[in-house]
C-alpha cells in the first residue's frame, strides 16, 4: 500500500513539475494559462491559514514572513495603529497590512453607517500634511507641522488663510496673525494685499474693506475711503475721518479733510471744511475752542464746559471752582440757577452751596426763593436758608419749622434757639421760657440743675417729671415729681429707692414677693464640705436689737423703726462668706445664708440632746434599781 502511494505522488509531482499551471478542481478541467494555480469549485472554498497575530508592526507568530504572504488574524491585540482585528492581512514587507472587506475602513461615495467620532476619522494617523482637491486642483490644505488651514493656498501663513484665486500662491507671506482673505495679484506678500483682511500686516489701505496694517491702525472701508478709522498709537477714533485728532473724530461730509484741526481731547463733531478750529460749529466736548459761538456742547480752553443753543449758555460748569450754573454763565455757588434764562447777576455774594434767586436781585444780601448756602443773614421769604453765621433754617414765610445751629450743632423744632441737642416746642409760635417743654435731647449748661443726654418731661427746675432721665454720667433715671425712682448705673447695678446703686439690684424698702429662689443643683457645684462646728461658731456671733441713723445716711433710705440682726463685722470673723462689702466700704449681711448653719447647728444640738436623754434613762434605771 506504502508503496502505492509513493508512486502516486511521484507521477503527480513529475507531472506538476513539467506543468506551466496548475489546476485544482472535481471536473479535470485543465488550468488556465495565465495562472500559476487554478482553483475551482461550485461547492467548496479555499481556506486560508489562519494565525493569531499580535500587531501590525510585529511579524509574529510567522518567522520571516515573505511579502505577499496571506493570513486570516483570529485574534484582537496591539494598540493604536498598530492594533489588529479579526480579517484578511498580507505582509507588505515590513509590517501587516489589513485587506479591506466590505466598507468597514473604506469612505463610501455615499456615507458610512455607524461610524464613531471617537474612533473614526478622516485624516493621517501620522505627521503629514493633508490636502483635498476638487478638478484635481487643490482646494483645501492642512498642515500638519503648524495646524495652519489653507482655502485655495498650499501654504498658509495663518490660522485659517482664504485666498480668492484658488490656484494662486503667495510669493512672500507676511506675518499675519488672524483672518485673512487675499487675492492672487499682489506682489510683495505683505505690502499690498488686497480685499478683506483682519490681522498684522498691509502697509496701505488701497481698497482695503477692513484692514490692519503695520502700524497697528484698523480700517472699516470702501475703495479709499475710510469709514471707521481706529489709531493705534493715540487711540483715537475716526469716523470718516482718517487722520482723528480726538478720542472721536466724526466729520459730516465724508469726503472732506480738517485743515488746520487744533489739539483736542475728547469727542468733536464738526463741518468737514472749517480752517483753524478756533470757532467750530456743532458738537464739541474736549479741551478747546474759546468761543461758545452756535456750539450746542462746548468744552473751551479754560476747561469749563457748556451746554445751549446759539450764545446762550443753559448749562455752564467752570473748572476752576467746579461751580455749576443754570441759566448762569458765571456761577458763584456749587449750583447756581437763574429763573430768567437772559439775566445776570449783578453782585452776588460769595455763597457756598446752592442758590435760586430771581435774576434782578442787587447786592445778594435779601435774596429770595430758595437758598442752601453760607450767606444770607436774613431769612425774608426764603423757605430754606443759611444764614452768615453758619445756621441753617426750615421755614414758610419768616417763620422758622426746623433750626440747625452752626455753633454748637443743636436742632430746633419750633424754635429759633435750640439749647439742647435735639429740643422741641409743642407750640410752633412759642418761646422757649422754661428749659423744655416736650421732648428734648440737651446737654445743658448747668450739669448741677440738668441732666444731658434724653429727657421727656415738662418740669422747669428738674428736668425730671414722669420721664425718663439720662445723667451726664452715663446712668439712666425713671422717675416722677422730680424725685428719681428707678435708676441704672452705667455699671449695671439697678437702684430701686435709691440713686446711687452698689448692687446688681439694690432696694431701699420692702420688697413684697410671693416666693424666691437660689440655685442649688449639685450640678452647679464643686469643693462641696460639711459645715464644721456650726455651734461654737454661732455661740461667737450676738444677735441685737438696733435703730439705724437715718438722718446721718438720708440716701439709703433708712426708717426709726427697731430693727433685730447681726452685727455685720462680728459675722465676718466667723462666717466671711455671709458678709458682702460695697465700694464705699460699708458691709451687709446674707441673712438667708445663715440658715444652713442654723440646721446643722441644730442637728449637733439634737446629737447633744440625744447623748443627755440616754444618760438620764441609764439614771434612772440605777435610781429604780436601789
């Protein structure tokens, strides 16, 4: 059998040998001369090998691999664009290349489905440049080195250059940086282009629409006129004007140049054919121009500033006192305002605040209407005036509502002399006679007879009448028929029946309560002993009987009745606890802070008693016995 096969195979190699092509099939057909290997079948396909490759870039798991050489990958590895799928590779001699199947990685004339913009793209995977064509001319460059996008260029110099002959090419780009749309005919690069053009660049406007050259000016134009002209080094502004002299330059015939512009600084809108500047017509604001003339808003060279019509100033404001004026082309106070447009003032007084006179007025010394100001010793009909001594008034007619005094800064209502720092008179007619009479916030003249600070009362000689009362030094008083009541240090001690307080509450009389109480909770305390020899210690302390002298301490409030307690220094030497000393050094005692001793004083008393009882009964029965 062995020796069968061998035959066989012998006579088909002799056979493939001598063969110029070689067919394989189930019909004996014989091969077709123009191919080395002629393979056909109707029910069966030719598998190729198949391999688990491990990158494009990697020629493993085959050794040496010929060019051409065809695999089927199985597997999915590499990364990046090295990275190989499932399909069809041949290696072309240095690395797998994927044969395309479908139109997986092939752009379709009609679009693809279910692309990726994560993953998918239209480009290079290396660093080269990209170009689209249309008619097979270029119309569309990408560079790869700056990321620069070229329209109709193959070298663009900026971000994004649009050039209006597609085919052209710039001979000497300049150094632009921004937008640019060029047309092919300029020589030079940077000298002369043309059309529309936002960047750094083009030394002349020619017919530019907008432009940047390289001084830094901008253009908004048509043909060689400009329209918006923007000044780089002065930034000055010029609206059909190319040679701005202001911040805003505009001048009303677009065809005409300044001649002899003079050195403004501000906004001037003037006719295109004025010569020297001296008397420009319409509006002006800026720091020339001496004469007003037909000028709506001029700015002359003294640095004041007016607004009106022909001659007539409506509205002045001068720069050297900053004073404003209404109908007054020669203000003397901050605001000045004339009611007569045409009038002037003859002699005004120097004022200093805000004036409305009548415009005839001679001599400033009446004036009337309304005036807010430093002058003015009269109030006439004024409803607001201040006076030459500083005071200022509220009033109709030459009866005063309101007084500000300027000496010592007291507000009066219903008076013309104020005498505290905020008085009131009830009667809008009246006189102050007495001290006050309402509501008043003073500092008087005479601390020993007055209080300072808020009183409200009626009384003449206290000050102090069913009110509340604040002393000069800093304390608090209610009280009535002159008498003070209740009283609040300004340390805090609160007097009840006397005014000079040394406690937190200090109360001359009796206190009627139906119940106090101390905190006691063990939570608040620490350092908790016994009270030791509470006997001993009361058997050292002698209650007395005793008068207090009531005339020698008329403030404490002390009557002649008897009185029953402690002497407050022998207390001290044995319970210091029980007795407090105010700031004059007089002392009083705790007398609910005894009864603790009086209980354990008792208690050791029983113990005593208790010991004695025992004794008697041990006694007794001795005396029973015999």
């Amino acid at each position: 059998m062995r020796v069968l096969f061998l035959l066989v195979v012998t006579s088909f190699l002799s056979h493939v040998s001598r063969a110029q092509s070689l067919a394989i099939n189930t019909t004996g057909a014989v091969a077709n001369n123009s191919s080395i290997l002629d393979v056909s079948s109707t029910t069966k396909g030719m598998l190729i090998p198949r391999v688990a490759l491990l990158a494009k870039n990697n020629a493993s798991p085959v050794s040496s691999p010929a060019t051409s050489l065809l695999v089927y990958n199985t597997a999915i590895a590499g990364s990046g664009i090295n990275q190989v799928t499932a399909g069809y590779y041949f290696w072309d001699g240095t690395q797998w290349t994927r044969v395309i199947t479908d139109n997986k990685e092939a752009w379709s004339l009609n679009g693809n489905p279910g692309t990726n913009y994560l993953t998918h793209y239209i480009g290079t995977a290396d660093a080269s440049h990209l170009r689209i064509q249309t008619n097979n001319n270029p119309a569309m460059f990408f560079n790869a080195t700056t990321n620069f996008i070229g329209i109709g260029d193959e070298d663009p110099g900026e971000n994004f250059v649009v050039r209006l002959n597609t085919r052209a090419v710039i001979p000497v780009p300049g150094n632009y940086s921004g937008f640019q749309i060029k047309p092919t005919s300029a020589a030079g690069g940077s000298s002369n282009q043309y059309g529309f053009h936002m960047g750094l660049d083009n030394i002349l406007q020619t017919t530019a629409r907008i432009t940047n050259y390289e001084p830094g000016d901008f253009w908004l134009g048509l043909s060689n006129y400009d329209v918006l002209h923007l000044k780089n080094g002065s930034r000055f502004i010029g609206i059909n004007e190319d040679n701005p002299k202001d911040n805003l330059t505009i001048t009303l015939n677009s065809a005409a140049v300044v001649s002899t512009p003079d050195n403004y600084s501000g906004i001037l809108l003037h006719t295109p054919f004025q010569a020297g500047g001296g008397n420009d017509q319409g509006l002006h604001i800026g720091l020339d121009n001496t004469f007003m003339t037909t000028a709506r808003f001029m700015n002359n060279e003294s640095g004041d500033l007016f607004f009106g019509t022909n001659k007539i100033g409506m509205l002045n404001l001068k720069s050297s006192n900053l004073f404003i004026g209404i109908n007054e082309d020669n203000p003397k106070d901050n605001l000045t305002i004339t009611l007569n447009p045409a009038a002037v003032v003859s002699t005004p007084d120097n004022y200093s605040g805000i004036l409305l006179h009548t415009p005839f007025q001679v001599g400033g010394g009446n004036n009337q209407g309304l005036h807010i100001g430093l002058d003015n010793s009269l109030m006439t009909t004024a409803r607001v005036m201040n006076n030459e001594s500083g005071d200022l008034f509220f009033g109709t007619n030459k009866i005063e509502m309101i007084h500000l005094k300027g000496s010592n800064r007291y507000v009066g209502v219903n008076t013309s002399d104020p005498f505290h720092a905020f008085s009131v008179m009830i009667a809008t007619n009246a006189v102050f006679t007495t001290p006050y009479d309402g509501l008043s916030v003073m500092t008087p003249s005479n601390p020993a007879n007055a209080a300072s600070g808020l009183v409200v009362g009626s009384d003449p000689t206290n000050y102090v009448d069913k009110g509340v009362w604040n002393y000069d030094n800093g304390k608090i008083a209610f009280g009535t028929n002159s008498l003070e009541r209740v009283t609040i240090t300004s340390a805090g001690d609160v007097g009840i029946g006397i005014t000079g307080p040394s406690q937190k509450l200090h109360v001359i009389g009796n206190i009627l309560a139906s119940g106090t109480i101390t905190p006691s909770d063990i939570r608040y305390k620490k350092n908790i002993q016994p009270i030791v020899s509470p006997l001993l210690k009361l058997n050292q302390v002698n209650g007395v009987t005793y008068q207090y002298r009531s005339k020698e301490f008329p403030a404490m409030g002390f009557t002649d009745a008897n009185q029953m307690g402690f002497i407050a220094q022998e207390v001290e030497k044995v319970f210091p606890e029980l007795v407090f000393t105010d700031r004059q050094g007089y002392k009083a005692v705790d007398y609910p802070k005894i009864m603790p001793v009086l209980v354990e004083a008792i208690k050791d008393q029983q113990v005593q008693i208790n010991e004695l009882k025992h004794k008697l009964e041990n006694l007794e029965k001795i005396v029973t016995k015999n």
